[in-house]
C-alpha cells in the first residue's frame, strides 16, 4: 500500500529540486495533488501531511468526499471536463476551476458564484495540440475568451491550464509548455494598466511531465498518481 505522508513529502522534495535546477524563485511552484478515484480517506491522510489543496474530475464523486471532509479546511480545485448543467453546484462547492474553454460555462458560473464567497478562481483550458477530439480552446480563440471572461464579475481569472499529449522527449515536451508560458507572458504584457502582472497561474505538469512544465514555467503541478499510486 502508498505511502501518503511519504509520497507527499518525497513530490515536495522533487519539485523543489526541479525549480532550483531549473533558477526559478522556491515556493514557486504549488503541488495540487489530484484525488480522483481515490478516497475520502486517502485525501485526510494528504491533509495530515500537509496537503491542503486537491483536484477532483468528476462532480458528484467530490461532492461525496467534500461532505466526508467538511470539517477540513480544504481547496477544492474542480479540473474535469464541465456539462453547463453542473455549473451552480461547481460555482458553490469549488475555490478553483482549471477547465473552462467556454463564455457559456464562464458566465453561468459566474452567475451562480454565491455572494457569501469570494470570486471563483478561474483557468482558462489550452488545446494546445488542436485536436478536435480535446477539450480546450485555441491559442487563436483565447484572446477573445480573456476579454469575455474578464468582465464576468464573480469570477477571478488567474491563468491558464493545459493537458497536451505526450512527446517523444522532455524537450518536446517543454516546447509546448513553454509556449503555454509565453502566451500567458503576452496577455500580461497586452494588460500594460496593471502594475503588477494580472495572470500568475499556469496549471500544467502532471506526474509523467512534472519536469518539463516546471521549466517551462508551471505554477501549479496536478500530480495524482505519483502521491496516491495508480487509479483503479
Ligand atoms: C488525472 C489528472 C491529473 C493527474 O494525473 P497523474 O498522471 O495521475 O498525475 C492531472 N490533471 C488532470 C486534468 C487530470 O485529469
């Protein structure tokens, strides 16, 4: 069986190594550790070593886990694909939605945010490959998107996430990462009023491409199944 604690603590080393390596500022990078498929259980013994944000995919699974775990202050971040009809449950129940591609899903969302909390941290999806078959919008789309999504007033857009198909090799693989970075360099450089960068958030690195994002600039790395083992 994994040990979580222990698994926890070993990713934390490995991404602290990797941004020393790679001359970025510690603590730069934040470990969402992505819970889908594994218990209530297996997320309280992560929060007792210190986890305190998780990623869930699919809505009514995590609703059942949040109502085990509510007397633990965690953040929930919601990363799986959206169905316009789940909107307002993921508006009430989440801190963070990595997986918006569309102004329909952004402004329900927006609307039903509950005023009682703060706006909805929000991350724009890259299909960074252009596969029809991907979830995601396109870097062509994406400037319209921001504009859109920006005068939504309940939410709060951080950045951009992005799940590109696998490379060849780790320089591959940080090629399309790093031009993931480079657009999000762009959109903060088009918002010149602003005096300190508005987006800071790209979501991207999982546990086969931890490496490559984080050289390519990754502030959040979704990691699953190097802290909870495989999903079965
Ligand atoms: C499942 C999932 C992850 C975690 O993947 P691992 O390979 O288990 O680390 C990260 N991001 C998204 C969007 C996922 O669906």
């Amino acid at each position: 069986m994994h040990n979580i604690p222990q698994q926890i603590s070993r990713i934390q080393h490995t991404i602290a190594a990797i941004t020393s390596k790679h001359h970025r500022p510690p603590q730069s990078v934040q470990l969402l550790a992505v819970s889908k498929k594994h218990s209530a259980l297996r997320i309280a013994e992560a929060f007792s070593a210190g986890q305190t944000a998780f990623g869930e995919n699919y809505l009514q699974e995590a609703r059942d886990k949040q109502n085990e775990l509510q007397d633990l202050p965690i953040v929930w971040h919601f990363i799986g694909p959206i169905q316009s009809n789940k909107t307002r449950e993921i508006a009430e129940n989440f801190a963070w939605v990595h997986s918006v591609d569309r102004l329909k899903i952004a402004t329900r969302l927006s609307q039903q945010r509950p005023e009682y909390l703060p706006p909805l941290n929000i991350c724009i999806q890259i299909n960074c490959d252009n596969e029809a078959s991907k979830a995601g919008v396109t870097l062509e789309a994406l400037p319209e998107l921001v504009d859109a999504i920006s005068q939504l007033p309940r939410l709060q857009l951080r950045g951009l996430m992005a799940i590109p198909a696998k490379r060849e090799n780790m320089l591959e693989q940080q090629r399309v990462f790093q031009s993931l970075s480079d657009t999000l360099a762009l959109l903060n450089q088009l918002d010149e009023q602003e005096p300190t960068p508005r987006f800071d958030t790209l979501s991207m690195g999982m546990s086969d491409d931890m490496e490559a994002a984080i050289a390519a600039g990754s502030t959040m790395v979704r990691i699953g199944s190097a802290i909870f083992g495989a999903r079965t």
